[in-house]
C-alpha cells in the first residue's frame, strides 16, 4: 500500500509539472504570434516605425526586485509595452495598468517617453474588450492576418 501511494504521488507531481509546462509553451505560442505583428501594427495604427523591439525583457533592479514584460517597442516619441495572455480577464486589465509605473521604475531611460499599453491574446470577449478600451489600451487578438488590432477604426490608444 505504501508503494502505492508513493506512485500515486510521484505521477501526481509529474502531471502538476507536465500541466506548468504546458501552460507556459502556450503563454510562449501566444507571444510568438504577437511580436512579428507589433511592427506593421505600430506603424498602421500609431504612423510610427520602431527603433528597437524586445520580447521578454527583463531587467533586475539593484534593491534585487526582476521583473519581465512580454515586450517593449520604442519608437522616436513613445514606448510600446506589450502584455500577451493566452486568455484575457479584466483582473489582467487592471494588474497592466498598475504595470506602466512599474514599466518606468524598471526601465528609467523611457521614463521620459509616453507609453501606449498593447493587450494581446488569442480571443478576447467583448466586455473585456470593451473594459480593456476603456482604460486605454491597444487590443489585439488572431483575426485574418494573424494578430489584428480589435479596437475600432480611430480608436485612439491612451499615453500614459
């Protein structure tokens, strides 16, 4: 009996870990998908061409805090910070908000510069998009040409 549950307990731990991974390869999927799209969407939506683009970038602070974002796109006049979800709440809405400070702290070179917040996903519901671009924020999600803007035409993202 005791083998047993030992067993038991070993294929449990190695499914929890199988799950994680999972999990993290799609949050992965989802950014791949995103950050060949940013360029062409930056430039439709903002007229703007990015100068230098980042996936995952992540960056230490001396007082030892780390934090990642899924990307920054930095263009003459503004910042681009990017939060991929393989599926997005509005809990995540309002952590991004609370984000963009933390964004500035993390990367003090474009304290200076707006930044326009981009949520992207696989699917979006409409009252979280509708949530979503009410505080501000850029909305992509897979359309006809991979990842699509999902904000109305002239929707105009917030600078924060």
């Amino acid at each position: 009996m005791r083998d047993y549950k030992e067993e038991n307990r070993q294929q449990i731990c190695a499914m929890n870990r199988q799950w994680g991974d999972l999990a993290n390869k799609l949050g992965s999927v989802v950014e791949d998908l995103v950050y060949p799209t940013l360029p062409r969407i930056l430039r439709d939506m903002l007229g703007r061409d990015i100068m230098d683009l980042g996936i995952r970038r992540k960056r230490r602070l001396a007082d030892g805090r780390v934090k990642e974002f899924d990307a920054v796109a930095v263009m003459t006049d503004l910042a681009g910070l990017n939060s991929t979800k393989a599926t997005l709440t509005s809990a995540d809405v309002d952590r991004f908000v609370d984000d963009i400070p933390v964004f500035r702290e993390f990367f003090p070179e474009y304290r200076e510069l707006p930044v326009v917040g981009i949520l992207a996903m696989l699917a979006v519901e409409d009252s979280v998009l509708n949530y979503a671009m009410k505080s501000g924020f850029l909305v992509l999600a897979v359309g006809d040409e991979l990842m699509e803007v999902k904000n109305p035409p002239g929707f105009q993202p917030k600078r924060w």
